[in-house]
C-alpha cells in the first residue's frame, strides 16, 4: 500500500483492511511507543465542504503520529473561489505535503485528484458516493464488538440514497461475506441500484428491504443509523417531510437483542434520541475513536513508516 491512494476501499485488498484493523488496536495498546512514527511527515486536509468529525481526525490521527498538519477547511477559504481546478490544487498541495486528505461535495472529486497528485490522496468523502475511511471505522467497531465481521445481520437506517458511508459499508461487508442486509428507509430514500447489484453479486451475502424500523429491529446484530442529509436536497419541503422518518428510542431498543450494536456515523439530528447514549449497544462514539486509529493506521502504512514494534501479518506480507 505504500505511496498507494485510497479513493475507494476497492482499492485496499481484505488482507490489508484485516491489518489496519490489526494496527489500529495495536495503535491504542501502544500511543507512546508510535508517538514519532511519522515525524517530520506532513498531511494537507483539503476540505471544500463543512466536516468537524472526519476533518480532526484526520488531523488528530497525524499529529498523534508526531507529523504536522496543513489545509483548509472549506471551499471559500481555497483558491476555488478564484476557479482554480481541483487538479492544479491538488498537484500544488502536493507538492507541500507528504499525504493528502480531502472531501468534496461532487462524486468523483478524489478520483481527479488521485490521478493529479504526486503523493498519496485518501478520499474523505465525494459527495453521495464513497467514504472509505468512515467504513474502516465501522469495520473496526463491528469486529471489536463480534469479533468478527462476517455471519452477522446488518441494518441500515434512514437515508440509503445519498449516504455514502451506507453504499461504503454495504460495499466492503459485501467483499468479507456472509452478511445479510436489512435495508430500512423510505420509499423516497432506497438504496441505489448499484448497490443492490453489488449485494446480488456476493455468492454469500443477501438482502431485504423494509420501511418499518420495529418490525425489523429485533432480528440486526448491527443497526446502522444514518441522518437525512439536508444538504443532499433541492427541495427542503421533502427534507422537512423525510427527515423524522426514523427515531431510535429506548422503546424500539426494547424490542433489540442485548448484544445488538448501534453505529451512525455522525452527526446526527433527530435519528437517535439522547436517552439511548447510555445504553451499552450504543457504540456511535466508539466508532469516533476507531476512526481516529484507523487513519492512525492508514496515514503510517501510505506513507511507509512502520509502527516501532508492530510484527505485520504473514498474510500481507506475502
């Protein structure tokens, strides 16, 4: 993977996802000894749509790493406002930084930039379309919760249309096996067919859709949350009339198994009540956590610099 970019998880083999996972809890066990593992190292977040949570941590992962942080934190602050071209700022930035991260708001932006870039380009989010790094911190907290994450029941809620973290997950869980999708939402809101096909591909993994959260909620291992994105609209009547749709309380968590996890990928508005935050299935802000350790993970291994201590597996290896 080294000096590879990342636009989708398409572009990372399972074994190496396995090991970044791997890396990741071995981050957290060891936060001293990786402290200087990319010192001298520098990562530019070029960000031209509004982010707290992937944004800090990206930046967070890499100052934990002892490296520097460089960038911007929306489009009005960039030379976009003057019409430069995501190729020519991504080719200057990278000319500055060691690694680049960057989200923006049209599908494909990564991509241009990937291809533009002389250093690695890790896709924060292209609009409705991928967010590879939010999927390894899903992926991450599957497995710290199962052990495992495959042979599991996975819900999704809400807005399947537009949620690139949903097509994301759906997509890599696909690519592990054995996992059946319960695709909860609105009519207005399902997911796109190209997911669908994707599902229908995997000789292991299967799905049904369903519009009623309480009737299905009992039989997830994983339900997955997401919030009807305001953004994603041009008509803010369908928004107001869709975004209520689903309400996680501790009446519909009653009807869920005790070991049942609940992730969203943040931030939320309605979707999840606060009174649920106490409850130990909820595993949303676990999931902030082991985004920060997996970019930890991602940012060192892209760049090559090895964790002091860490043995790789054989598998990667080879």
């Amino acid at each position: 993977m080294v000096g590879k970019s990342v636009v989708t998880l398409d572009d990372v083999s399972t074994a190496d996802i396995t090991d970044l996972m791997s890396k990741a809890r071995y981050i957290d066990s060891h936060r001293r000894q990786v402290a200087g593992t990319c010192s001298s190292r520098v990562l530019a977040t070029l960000f031209y749509e509004p982010s707290t949570r992937t944004r800090l941590s990206f930046e967070t992962a890499m100052l934990r790493l002892g490296g520097k942080v460089i960038g911007f934190a929306g489009a009005q602050l960039s030379s976009a406002t003057k019409g430069e071209t995501i190729h020519d700022t991504v080719k200057v930035v990278s000319q500055y930084a060691d690694i680049i991260a960057m989200r923006h708001p049209k599908e494909g932006a990564a991509l241009v930039a990937a291809q533009s870039s002389d250093v690695p380009v890790i896709n924060a989010g292209d609009g409705g379309h991928m967010h590879p790094t939010q999927t390894l911190a899903d992926l991450a907290t599957i497995d710290a919760r199962f052990g495992r994450v495959t042979d599991l029941t996975v819900g999704l809620c809400g807005d399947l249309t537009f949620g690139r973290t949903v097509h994301s997950l759906i997509e890599t869980l696909c690519r592990f096996g054995n996992v059946r999708f319960v695709l909860i939402s609105p009519n207005e809101l399902k997911t796109p067919r190209y997911v669908l096909d994707r599902i229908d591909a995997s000789p292991t993994c299967s799905y049904v859709e369903a519009t009623d959260l309480s009737a299905v909620i009992g039989d997830l291992d994983v339900l997955y949350m997401t919030r009807v994105q305001k953004e994603r609209f041009f008509n803010e009547d369908d928004y107001l009339r869709l975004r209520d749709t689903y309400i996680l309380d501790e009446a519909k968590m009653r009807l869920a198994k005790p070991t049942m996890a609940v992730l969203h990928p943040l931030p939320r508005v309605n979707e999840i009540a606060a009174e649920v935050d106490n409850d130990p299935r909820a595993a949303y802000f676990e999931q902030v956590r082991n985004g920060m350790l997996m970019r930890m993970a991602l940012e060192s291994t892209l760049l090559g610099d090895p964790l002091p201590g860490y043995a790789q597996s054989k598998e990667v290896q080879a």
